[in-house]
C-alpha cells in the first residue's frame, strides 16, 4: 500500500516531487512523542482451529443502493481434532443464511464475528465447506462506492475495495488476518456496461440480457491473504500490453486511454526486471492496475490487481517533469513482497512495505542512473529523520501498537528502505542478491516474519547478520556522529576524533558500523575503511601532504545524522568535485550557511553547470536562503538560461525569500510561460508571498484554470495563504466546499493552518472532519491538531472509535492529547 505518492499530501514532502506541500504547512506540528498509543497492547497472529483452503465468494452489486449480496462458501481444513466451530470475521452483515457442508446450521453473529457450529466435532485434516449467504447495505469501510452526485455530476460511477489492513471483513467473511492463505475466486455480477476486475484469471465473463447485468468470473490459484482479495467495477476502458506473454492490463476511465499509457507504460520492463534480479518470475496470470476515483491511497497491491488512485494518470503536461513510476514500481514489487511473500502478522509488515520501498528505488537505479536512486535513499532518509525529530522513534518490528494501520509510517517504508540499502552496501551487489533471491525462492507462497529474512540471508551469505538486525530492525534510532579532523604536520598524519553523540539508552545503542574515509590530495583520492563501534575513535592515516578535501561515508551508505565541521575551501571543493551527488548537496547547503562571495560564486556555478538537476535545485535554495542581491541576480539570470522544470521550480521558491516590487514583476513576466504546471505553481506561489496587494488579481484568473490534479488552483490558493491577508479566508472556506475536486479541497484545508486563531476557520474544519471522503477529513483533522482547541475535542473524540479508518482514529486521537494537554 503507498500512502504517499499523488494523494497522501501531509506525510513527506519529497522536494523533487511532491508539488502538493511546499506551503501552507503553517508551523510544525508538535506530535505526541510516543508511538504506542494509549490502550496499546501486543499484538499476535491469531491461533487457528482451520486452515483457509479456498474462498468462492459470489457478489451482486446494486450500483444505484450501493448495496450488494454475496455468497461465500468457505473449504476449510481442520487442523487439529473435535473442531466444532469456525469463526469468520464479518462487519455490519445481514445475514441471509448459513450452511455447514451444504446443511443449514446455527449460527452466532456478533461484535463483527460469525461463529458457525456443527454438532459432530471435525477430525484433524478434514474438509467442511462453509457457506454464509448475506447482505451489507451502504458499507463503512472494505467496499467503496463511487457515483455521480449532485455536487459531483461528473463523477464516475465504480467500486472498489480495500482490504488492507484489516478491512475484507467488510465485504466478505473470513478469517481476516495475513498468515492464513487461501486461493480465491471472486464471482461478481454488476449491471451491463460494466466491467468487474479481481485476482488471477478470468475464467469467463457473460451477459444477462433480461436482467441486464453482467458476471465475471476470476479466479485466483496461488493462495494468498484475504487483505489483497479484490474487486473493482467501472465502465473501463481496458488497454492491453503483455510481458512475456502474460497479460499486462491497464483499467481506466474513457477517455483517458492515453493518461494511463503514460502512467503505467514502464510497467513490462518493471516485471522484466524485478523479476530477473528476485530470481523468481512474477508468479501470477496476469497483472492488471486500475485507476480508481476518489481512492483511499496512493495504491494497493491486491494481488495480480492492483488499485492505483486515478491521481496517477499523467497528463503530458504533467508527464514532462512528473511520473507514477514509483508508485506503479512499489506496487509491483509487493506482488512479491507482500504478495507471495506476505507478514505473518502486521509487527512484521516491514517486510512489505520496506521492500516495496527499497525495490521501487532499485527499479529507478536500473532505468534512470545512480544519481536519482540515490536521491530517492535521501529523500527517504529525510522524511524517517523527521518523524524520528518531531514526532517518535520506535523499533522497525514491535508487536506493541494500537492498530495495525499505527505501523504504516516512515520508519515502515523509508527507514526499512535504508536498511535494506545498508545490508546491501555490507553484502555487496552479488551476495544481496543472493540473499534475497534465496529468501524469496525458499519462502514463496508463505507468510513470513523477520527471521526468516535472517536465516535466508545468512544461509545465502555465510554471514552472521544478527548483530545487523538487532541495531536497524529490532533496536530504534540511528547513529549520530561528531567528526573533528585535524592534520598532524610533524608526522604527516591526518587525525580524525569520530565520536557517536546520540543519547543511548534502552531501545537505541551505540552502533556498530563499518564505514569510510575518503582524502582528496594533489595526488588523488585515497579511501582508508574503519570500523566505528565504540562511543568515540581517534582515527590516523598517513598521507604526502594535507588533504584538501575529507569526507566521512563517502557513498552516503549509513543512514546517519553528521556533524562534521568544514572549513570553506573544502566545501568548495566537495561541491565541485564529489563523485556522490548527495556530497554536492551537503556542501551547498553547507556553503548557503556561509554566504561569502567564494561561496556565493561556487553556489552560481553550481546552479548553472553541475550535471545532475537535484545539485543545481539544491543550489537555487541556498542562493535563496542568503537573500542577498548578488544572488537574487544569479536566480534571476538562471531562468533565462536553464530548462530542466525541477530546477526552474527550486528558483522560483527560492526567489520568494527576495522582497521588492522588481522581482514580482520579473516573476509575473515569466511564470504563465512555464513548461511544467509545476513550476508555473511555484510563480503563484512566490508572486502571493511576494507582494500581498498585486498578487491576488494574478492569483484569481490562476484560479480560473484547469490544470493536472488541479495544481495550479491549489498553487493560487497557497499563494493566497502567502499573503497572509485574513480577507482571503471566505475564498479559502469557499474552496473547502464539496464541488471542487478533492485535491483542491484538501489544498485549501492545508492552507486555513496559516490563519491559526480567525474564529470562522475552526467550526469550519470541524464539519470537515466529517465530511463524507475520507482524505478530506484527515486534512481536517491534521489542520485541527495544528490550531484547534478544546471545541474541537468532542468531535474529534467521535472519529477515535467505531468503523472508520485507522489513520483517521490515530490522527484524532493525537489532536485530541495535544489540545488537551495545550488547554491543561
Ligand atoms: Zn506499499
């Protein structure tokens, strides 16, 4: 499951990409510092009396209701002895009827659990088959709908699902949890005119003309878990690609045919190449992604079908400096990792997600080079670093939590991200690889936990890597150096103090690392490797004279924080002449902290000429944070000259720090001429922040324009917000409206967080915080945290319980603690 990616606005802020965040986020929130909610307890794969062989589950749908039947029959074998009942999840169901192998048999249906009984106790190993017939009218969770209405005449009408977490209890019973696996068939009858897609093969698919309707028959033969059962139904068009002869699907809406090329084009070579380097093939019959309206997330990796938010499809415009290749990458590895592989219990749900993460960017090194694979790892590395700062610090695996949709956070995607490219620097390209191919090939087709991972790994390896997995996985946090060098003349020796200055204590240590240092002399580079496991280290090396340059993990491998003093001239040097883009980066913004004319000249040089796009944007923000004349020249004079639509975007935010009617204008001359919607957004920005009295008239015909995802509307509200003027909170309220698209909903809640205290803004979120789409009410109720009190709390209280979505209930309830506490 991605949460970021188009839709998931309030989680990372990547800065090459994530155009929805770069304002408007107000101050930073203060979150409760403790991952463990109140009322959390450990948590255990639940014991099973059956295994779960197959699930038939028939279902007819009544678009018009949103309501649907179903039929599931169940084939369960006992595994053990005098079994004399089964128990199925099942939420918010009525229940039509129930058979226990074909005969009607007495049932219990309670707290959202059907306990189905027979009178003589079942042997171990046999087989009973189990059908409850039921209903679900207007379902809270699980199933979805999606139809035109009256503030949204041209909404598609579709269904789709989402079983993940814990969520297919909603829309079929079953035995909901992640190690009991199952093949599946999904048999869904929906009106003509519609398609309905689920996992594995389509057995067959017919029309019944008195009726009306049409049913498709899927069926799904490798066993898998009932979170990434599937079904979705729209009127599709279906654009058919192939790999290998399997067939490779993109679902969409008519019309946007050509969108979803864009989009999900790569996805062949993805299979190509994961496949290869997993060294087991993409196991099932087909792979198919639909782009869903008004989706819950980024995407979900129902097996062999995966969900894709239909913010995904690419315009052309955007398509020139935007691309799904992450997400549609993510999801396509979690048909592995997740999939073939699945978590035995959510404690353990890294070995989906961080991998989906790890592989995604593996997928981006394979196709667009070194350098953005590694700025993906620091992007990654950036958003862990500030939910450890800001928020909590907790180890990758802990059974002890809330909810299982609680461990869905940058430490299980980002921080396992960089884990997994450590154990990849330490075993080196052939040994990882060889390591993961025998974890997949020994554990397919099984639910997994971390030490299987371990044991594949070191089967494969020869290597103990316990103490490695106790540091990153089973311990929390992350090494924090101090670095001091000095050169020693007399013996020419350079010395370096390395000294471990994070706290230590319980749940984080001090670490064991295997590392580098690279010298940089009139002769060449040297690289010298050491081992750091103690609190502080007095390191000599010998060298023919002083070095120019000292860099401390020269391939950024660590995942780390460093504070290691420079003097000018090696910062210089390092922005000139470091092979690693991420060392360039460090030195301009070290050198935007300095500001002397060396630097501003290096930074100038930089923006114009280094080589990889992510150096100059890094160069454009230093340039802005000096704010000097000199180096608003040199930002201004870059747009004349520089293309790459990355860039154009870092130095218009970085003019926004440039106060003074003559930068507005030279903005206005030139953002509607923009390539990219993205940096034409980041004018609207700059021009609001720029100058309050000229911007809104700009900033109102912005709002006038359609755009991809409506960035640009969303844009002109951010600019409004830039101005700070509270006249424009009765256009920011109007915008929160239903009628505009969610993006540009969710834009203006992010934007009301800049006028904290104007009394008309919180009854506003508050009524947001119930608003019927789900991705609206977690803007709200993340803007609330930011600037509500104690009114808020009654409202925010009623989202902590009953059946809503788990990022929801967290997000109320860290609001509700920290108004709390606010108002103690
Ligand atoms: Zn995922």
């Amino acid at each position: 499951m991605l949460l970021r990616a188009v839709l998931d606005f309030g989680l990372i802020a990547p800065v090459e990409s994530n155009f929805e965040f770069m304002s408007c986020r107000g101050r930073q929130a203060t979150w409760d510092s403790r991952f463990a909610l109140k009322g959390s307890l450990p948590h255990y794969a639940p014991d099973r009396a059956f295994d779960t062989e197959h699930i038939r589950l028939e279902i007819s749908v009544d678009l018009r209701r949103e309501r649907f039947r179903g039929h599931c029959r169940t084939r369960l074998r006992a595994i053990t002895d005098g079994v004399r009942e089964m128990t199925f999840d099942a939420v918010n169901f009525k229940i039509t009827g129930v058979r226990w192998n074909g005969k009607k048999s007495p049932y219990r249906y309670n707290d959202g659990k059907i306990t189905v009984e027979t009178k003589s106790p079942v042997k171990e190993g046999n087989r009973v088959e189990v059908d409850i017939f039921y209903e679900v009218v207007k379902p809270k969770l699980g199933l979805y709908f999606i139809r035109p209405s009256r503030a949204y005449p041209k909404n598609p009408t579709q269904v789709w699902t989402q079983g993940e977490d814990e969520y297919s209890r909603y829309w079929f019973p079953c035995f909901d949890a992640p190690h009991d696996r199952t093949t599946t068939e999904v048999v869904a009858t929906v009106p003509f005119g519609f398609t309905a897609v689920s996992n594995g093969r389509l057995l067959r698919s017919s029309h019944n003309p008195r009726r009306k309707t049409s049913t498709f028959h899927w069926r799904q033969d490798i066993p898998h878990a009932t979170y990434l059962v599937t079904l979705t139904v729209g009127r599709f068009s279906v654009i058919r690609d192939s790999w290998k002869g399997k067939p490779v699907l993109y679902y969409c809406e008519k019309g946007r045919e050509g969108d979803a090329r864009r989009a999900f084009s790569k996805t062949p070579l993805m299979l190509e190449f994961f496949s290869k380097n997993i060294g087991t093939s993409y196991p099932y019959a087909k792979y198919a992604q639909i782009a869903a309206a008004d989706f819950i997330y980024g995407g979900m990796e129902n097996t062999s079908a995966t969900t894709q938010t239909d913010g995904a499809l690419l315009d052309k415009r955007a398509s020139l400096d935007y691309s799904s290749d992450e997400l549609v990458a993510h999801e396509l590895a979690h048909q592995w990792f997740g999939d073939y592989l699945t978590c035995k219990d959510w404690s353990h749900a890294w070995l989906n997600e961080s991998f989906a993460t790890y592989f995604d960017a593996l997928f981006k090194r394979h196709d667009k080079g070194r350098d953005e694979f590694l700025l993906a790892l620091r992007v990654n590395a950036d958003a862990y670093l500030s939910e450890d700062k800001d928020h909590y610090r907790r180890s990758i695996v802990t059974k002890v939590f809330k909810r299982p949709t609680d461990l869905f956070d940058r430490h299980l995607y980002e921080k396992g991200s960089l884990v997994l490219h450590m154990l990849h620097q330490f075993l080196g390209e052939k040994l990882f690889w060889k390591g993961i191919s025998t974890y997949v090939r020994k554990n397919r087709g099984k639910a997994v936990e971390t030490l299987d991972l371990i044991n594949a790994l070191e089967e494969a390896t020869g290597r103990n890597l316990r103490r490695f997995f106790d540091q990153w996985v089973f311990g929390a946090g992350h090494p924090e150096f101090r670095v001091r060098s000095w050169w020693d003349a007399r013996k020419k020796e350079i010395c370096l103090r390395v000294t471990q200055i994070h706290a230590v204590n319980n749940e984080t240590g001090l670490f064991t690392v295997d590392t580098e240092f690279l010298f940089r002399t009139g002769k060449g580079e040297k690289r010298e490797k050491v081992r750091i496991d103690k609190k502080s280290h007095l390191f000599r090396f010998r060298l023919d004279s002083e070095p120019a340059l000292v860099l401390f993990d020269p391939d950024h491998a660590l995942l780390k924080k460093l504070d290691f003093p420079k003097p000018e001239f090696q910062w210089l040097l390092q922005l000139e002449k470091d092979q690693n883009p991420l060392g360039r980066i460090d030195a301009a913004q070290a050198l935007g902290k300095l500001g002397s004319s060396k630097a501003v000249e290096a930074l100038r040089h930089a923006l114009l000429s280094d080589k990889f796009w992510a150096v100059r944007a890094e160069a454009a923000r230093a340039l802005g944070s000096l704010a000097s004349e000199e180096g608003s020249e040199i930002l201004l004079h870059s747009l004349d000259i520089l293309e790459h639509p990355k860039v154009r975007r870092a130095v218009y935010a970085a003019l926004k720090s440039f106060r003074g009617r003559r930068m507005y204008g030279e903005i206005e001359k030139r953002f509607r001429k923009e390539a990219s919607y993205f940096a034409e957004a980041e004018g609207l920005r700059a021009l609001g922040a720029l100058n309050p009295h000229k911007a809104p008239e700009v900033l109102r015909a912005a709002l006038k324009t359609d755009s991809w995802n409506d960035v640009l509307r969303s844009a002109a509200l951010e600019g409004f917000a830039a101005t700070k003027g509270r006249q424009w909170i009765p256009l920011l309220l109007a915008h929160t409206r239903p009628g505009h698209s969610q993006k540009l909903r969710m834009a203006a809640i992010r934007c009301l967080a800049a006028f904290e205290g104007a009394p008309e803004i919180q009854p506003r979120l508050i009524e947001l915080a119930n608003d019927p789409y789900l991705l609206v009410q977690i803007a709200a109720v993340r803007v609330l945290h930011q600037t509500g009190d104690e009114r808020a709390v009654p409202a925010l209280k009623k989202l902590m319980a009953g059946d809503r979505d788990g990022r929801l209930k967290r997000l109320a309830e860290e609001a509700v603690e920290k108004i709390t506490k606010n108002f103690e």
